[in-house]
C-alpha cells in the first residue's frame, strides 16, 4: 500500500524536497501538502524583482497547478495547519480540513521579526517576506510619499530598492555603521552605502529607531534616539527572521531556536521530518536558499529509507538590487593565523577580498 505524507508548507525547501522525491520514486507516496499561502509555490528569491516592477508574481511560479495534478500532488491553499495528533498521525487546518499520514514534513518557514517599538501596530507598518507583503507594498507606493526602511541588511535594502523604483522616496535606517555587517567589512559597507545612495536612496547608520509617528490612525513617520524625526506614508521593519516553531513546539516536538533537528532532518519524533527556515540544526538556523536545498535533498532520499546526512552548510549571499553586483560567502573575520588577499579600485566602485588559512579560502 502506497505510504501517505503529509507536508505543512509549500516554500522552496519543500519544493525542492519533492523534485527530488518524485525524480527519485515519483509513486512511492501520496502527497498532501497544507499551503497557509492561497497560492501555489512561487521563488521568494524574486520577491525584489516583483515589488520593483521587473517581473510578476506567474514569472516567479515554481510549480502551477498543472505540476501538481501531473504528480498527483493534492494541495490545499490557504489552509494553516493548527493541530498535530502524533499518536493518530493526522493534522488538522484552520479550515477544518484533515489528513492522515505515514510521514510528516514540518515546513513552517519563519516569521519576520516586528521591533514592539510604540507605533508599530500602527495601519502602513509593513514587513518583508511573502508575496502578501509585497503587494501591500506595491498598493502603498501608488499613492507616493516617503518610506522609511528599518534595517540595512539584505531584505531591508532590496526592498528599499524596489520601492524607490516604484516612485518613493525612500530613506533606509540602519542600527550598525555598516550595511550587511553580518556579510561584509566596513570596507565594502561603505561602498554599498555609496552604491544605495546613488540610486537616490538615503540611508541613516547608527540610527536607533525609538518610535514610529502616528497621525489619523496611521503612520505619520519615525523619530530616532537623537531626537530627529523623518516623515513616512509607510515603514517597512526588515530587521531580521525567526523561525516558526508553535506549531511543532505545542505537538511536543523538540524546539529550541527552531525545530531540532538529526543529520538526517528526522524531528524528535522518527516519523517526522523538518526542513527549511523552520529548523535548527546542530545549533544554526538558516535563512538562504542553499541550506535549504541542501536539507531537502536529504530529507527526500531518507524518505526513500536512504542514509543521507546534512552536515551543514557554508552560506553565500547575493544582493537582488538591479546594477549591484554584490556577493559574500564565508568566513571574512580577521584573525591572526588568517591572510588575506584585496583587489580594489576606488574609482570604479571595485572591491574584492579573499580570507586564506592554512592555504584555502574560507
């Protein structure tokens, strides 16, 4: 008899996971997959490219409808999982909607970090991280105005970006001295700063955010710790990601930072798997594509009863802001048993260091 699984998101690591699952055994299961999102799975990576206006939410579709029904995939859209009974092996929607199953995936992703500044439940304050959040941002941008972004890293400045692009002043705050501090020295900080401004963006570093502004019921703009003020129709917190554990954590699966995790993305119970911005492996949480690709893989053959092991990954980013060429992988600490070799040219906005120990790049 063909096994049931079950999978609680439809994000990309899920996706992949079932790319490689149906290549491998496309009969070796009956799949269900519980989507909180009213949609099918679509490429957050390109989540830059639709709120500039570069591309539409069916460009970035992974997999439509039709993928599903060829691989008699059943999903339910818009339904958020709310209840796992462990010892019936079912799960249970908002909607009402059930479905039992052999194994279960745990692909709750993450939520985006909201700063319980005063002012931020505030009607324009909107965060960065779904297709939803997207087109709030694209239906405030029609009506102009100034937004204010809270946060200099990488969700925070590609969504700068494509609100200037759709006609907003925008103004970017940053708590570090550094853009993307977690990703580069203060060198290549700086460049990016210079990079962001010529493309008509301010950007504040060192600004604490001490309140967002109100007037009729909505944002008004923000005043900083120093006591300066800025005007904004919108504020767009991009201050960081955690992972969405309630859902496991209240079906008694083990959560620390997020859901934990084996070599072989088996959870606490064997019969459960986790994948994703959902996890927590050996420690470390993950918020790029590559480490989730890497975790789908092995969760795909173990599924198959293989005995793949994820043992980590060293993660890498790229900056998705139309005429920035920007990438950061590794390990850029200094340190004294580290060399380093740095190509630069000032005037053509160049620069690119390797980090060596012991003779390799890290």
């Amino acid at each position: 008899m063909t096994q049931k699984l079950v999978i609680i998101g439809n994000g990309m690591a899920p996706g992949r996971m079932l790319e490689h699952l149906f290549e491998m055994a496309p009969d070796a299961y009956d799949v269900t997959i519980f989507n909180a999102e009213p949609r099918v799975n679509y490429n957050r990576l390109m989540l830059s490219p639709v709120l500039s206006g570069e591309k539409s939410y069916t460009d970035i579709i992974t997999h439509d409808d039709d993928w599903y029904s060829a691989n008699g995939v059943t999903l339910h859209k818009g339904a958020r999982v709310t209840e796992i009974d462990r010892e019936a092996k079912k799960v249970t929607a908002a909607n009402g909607v059930a479905a039992d199953y052999d194994k279960l995936v745990v692909a709750t992703g993450s939520l985006p970090i909201m700063i319980p500044l005063p002012g931020h439940t505030l009607e324009g304050v909107l965060v960065y991280r779904d297709l939803d959040d997207v087109d709030k941002m694209l239906a405030a941008a029609q009506s102009g105005g100034r937004a204010v972004v809270i946060g200099g890293g990488l969700l925070g400045l590609e969504a700068a970006a494509g609100l200037r692009a759709q006609g907003m002043e925008v103004t970017v705050l940053h708590l570090m001295p550094t853009l993307m501090e977690r990703q580069l020295d203060p060198t290549a900080g700086h460049l990016l700063e210079d990079a962001i401004a010529d493309r008509g963006i301010d950007v504040i570093t060192e600004a604490n955010t001490e309140e967002i502004l109100e007037k009729d019921g909505r944002v008004a703009g923000v005043r900083l710790d120093d006591g300066r003020t800025i005007k904004a129709s919108i504020v767009v917190m991009a201050v960081g990601i955690r992972p969405s554990t309630a859902l496991a954590g209240k079906s008694g699966l083990e959560c620390n930072r997020g859901v934990l995790v084996g070599d072989d993305m088996r959870t606490s119970d064997a019969d459960i798997f986790a994948l994703g911005e959902c996890v927590e492996h050996r420690g470390q949480c993950y918020g790029l594509v590559a480490p989730l690709y890497e975790m789908a893989k092995v969760a795909a053959e173990n599924l198959l009863g293989g005995n793949a092991e994820y043992n980590g990954s060293v993660t890498a980013t790229k900056l998705k802001v139309t005429g920035i060429d920007l990438y950061s992988a590794g390990d850029f600490a200094d340190d004294e048993d580290r060399e380093e070799i740095v190509l630069r040219d000032g005037m053509a906005g160049i620069y690119k260091r390797l980090i060596l120990k012991n003779d390799r790049i890290i």
